[in-house]
C-alpha cells in the first residue's frame, strides 16, 4: 500500500554534534524560471530562506529573462506524474505549492495527484508572467476551476487572476470581497485576494467566506517585483508545513515578501527579481 504524504514522521540523523531534527518538507509543482526570480527558482530560495526543505516537480521549461519570457516548453504529464510519485512516496510532503502548469492535461495531471495527498495545498494560479506573457493555455480555465482550485487549502490569485479565473474587474478594496466570495464558489477553502495593483498601500484580503483578514503593508519604490507571487505562495506553504493556521502562515508570509519587494534589486535590461535572502543582508 503506497504511504500518503502525511505517514511519515519527522526523524534526525545522528552527527558529532547529536540527533539533528529534519525540517519540514515543501514540495513545488510549477515551471522553471531561467532567470533565477520566479518559478521553481525563486520558490526554492524562499523555502530556504524559511527553514524548510523544498523539493520540486517541473512542469515546463522557459527561456526568461529580466525582458519577459522569450520561450516556454511543458513537460509530458507522464514525466510531472513521476517527479511527484517519486518525491511524495518516498520523502513525503507537510505542504504542496503550484504555480505554472501550463496546459489544461497537467492541470488535471496535477489535481489528481494533489486529491490523493493528506497535505494542505497552495494553489498560484498563475496564467500570465509579470511582463504579461501567457503561461497557462485558455483552454486550461475550466480545468482550474473546477479541478485544480477545489483542491486547494488557500488560493492566491492577483487581480488579473481574478479577472480571468471570475470575470470580475476589481477596482477598490469594497471590489475586493465579491471578488473573494466568487473565487470561494469554486472550492477552495481559503481565498487570498491580491490586491497589489490597487492605488495606496499593498493591500490583501485573506477570507474563508466567515472570517476576514486584511493584510496591509507600504507600498516600496521599487518596480524590481519579479518573482512576488511565487514567493508569497511559497512562504504561505513553508508556514503551513510548520503547522501553522491558515491566517497566520498568510501573515507571516506577508511580512516576508514585504520584506523581499522592498530589497529588490535590478537585474539586467528590465524588472529585476525581489530578494529572496533580504533578512541575511547587513
């Protein structure tokens, strides 16, 4: 009988200085980022940054840079299907985060898999990049909606996400809980409503349709903000894999990416990555 990915329990290894314990493991199903500031790249760097060992499942391959992406390759759903199985079979999982899954087949590849893990499930769902080039096929937004985001412990999508996943235009805070309570209509239990592109400070609100959370931070000068929402979903699935709730993993992970946004740094021709490592800087 294969084990589900909460059956394994934490265990050290013995060295010279005694048993050490085995942080909590974080698994990633999204697309690589050659560019290092998104993607699998930047979701690792943030797991590491919160002390919790990441792993990964790759479902596409881009050529990416600070300019935009220039190329996008995915993975066959038999490769993504074995990356998973060989990670949560073997190692186990506290927490999955998703991100690009490119085509509708890996999206219904990847809501199966996530169906059968006993682990609380970060969906991102990301559809385009931050110069707006498209990551997730059309033809994948009846798949999200009704496969991949009933999955989901907490949903994080921005604006345009909403927009596409909805239809609804926000355009004020008061936007912002219609906008909450249709992404809640498709199944997940949580809703992270993004509200980045708002005028004033960066502004969420986390809901599960009960209870309500606002989530305020300034607003930094800084337009090198590639990489946020990964980051963000990953820092929210490092806290739930720590055990943490649901409000106060999105609020831990809200401090971090604040945090990261505001040390970001230019990194060739366009918009520069935020910075995963901003709390080990002098």
């Amino acid at each position: 009988m294969r084990p589900h990915a909460g059956s394994r329990m934490r265990r050290g290894r013995r060295c010279r200085f005694g048993l050490m314990p085995i942080p909590p493991r974080v698994l990633t199903v999204a697309g690589s980022d050659s560019g290092g500031g998104a993607g699998i790249q930047a979701d690792l760097k943030t797991m590491l940054a919160l002390g919790v060992h990441g792993m990964s499942v790759l479902t596409a391959v881009t050529a990416q840079n600070s300019r935009g992406v220039q190329g996008a390759w995915e993975l066959p759903a038999e490769a993504v299907r074995a990356q998973y199985r060989s990670v949560v079979d073997d190692i186990g999982v506290q927490a999955v985060k998703t991100g690009m899954l490119a085509s509708a087949e890996l999206v219904l590849t990847v809501a199966e898999l996530l169906a059968g893990t006993a682990a609380p499930v970060v969906v991102d769902p990301v559809g385009i990049s931050k110069h707006g080039d498209a990551l997730l096929a059309a033809s994948a937004l009846d798949a999200v909606r009704t496969k991949l985001l009933p999955a989901a412990t907490v949903a994080t999508p921005n604006l345009d996400e909403v927009a596409w996943l909805t239809g609804l235009r926000v355009t004020s805070e008061d936007g912002m809980r219609r906008a909450a309570d249709a992404v809640l209509s498709y199944g997940p239990r949580w809703a992270l409503i993004k509200g980045g592109h708002l005028e004033g400070d960066a502004v969420d609100l986390l809901t599960d349709g009960t209870e309500e959370h606002w989530l305020r931070a300034p607003r930094h000068d800084n337009r090198h903000t590639h990489g946020t929402g990964c980051t963000l979903a990953s820092a929210i699935a490092g806290g739930l894999a720590k055990g943490h709730t649901v409000p106060e993993a999105v609020t831990a992970a809200k401090e971090y990416v604040t945090g990261a946004i505001a040390a970001g740094f230019p990194l060739g021709d366009g918009i520069g990555p935020v910075d995963h490592g901003w709390r080990w800087r002098p």
